[in-house]
C-alpha cells in the first residue's frame, strides 16, 4: 500500500488542544493526519471512485 504524502498549509482557529486533559500548544513543524473535503467529496472518495466503478460492476454483461 502506497501513502500518500502532501504539503500544505494550514491555519488554526486555536493554538491549543486538550490531550489527556491537559493543554498541549500546537506548534510549527508538527505532523498530523488529515481529510481534506474538497466540495461534499474527501480526496480519497475522488482517487477510489475509478476502483469503485470498477468493482460494482465487475460481474456484469453488457
């Protein structure tokens, strides 16, 4: 399995989170895990939708 790996940049509506209770600071340089919704579809929905296509119609005469 591939990982997909992308730049961005981000803004924060906060500068802080809560982690076992306690205010952790976020920070430049972090790393963190993502969706990103573009419209009502996450990328990942876009890049499977050929697999999806595929599959639902595997089996099928045409």
């Amino acid at each position: 399995t591939q990982n997909l790996i992308f730049p961005v940049t981000v803004a924060l509506s906060q500068t802080f989170i809560k982690a076992d209770g306690k205010d952790v600071a976020l920070t430049p340089g972090m790393t963190a895990t993502v969706e990103i919704r573009t419209g009502r579809r996450r990328v990942i929905d876009y890049l499977l939708s050929p697999v999806r296509e595929t599959t639902s119609t595997a089996g099928h005469e045409r």
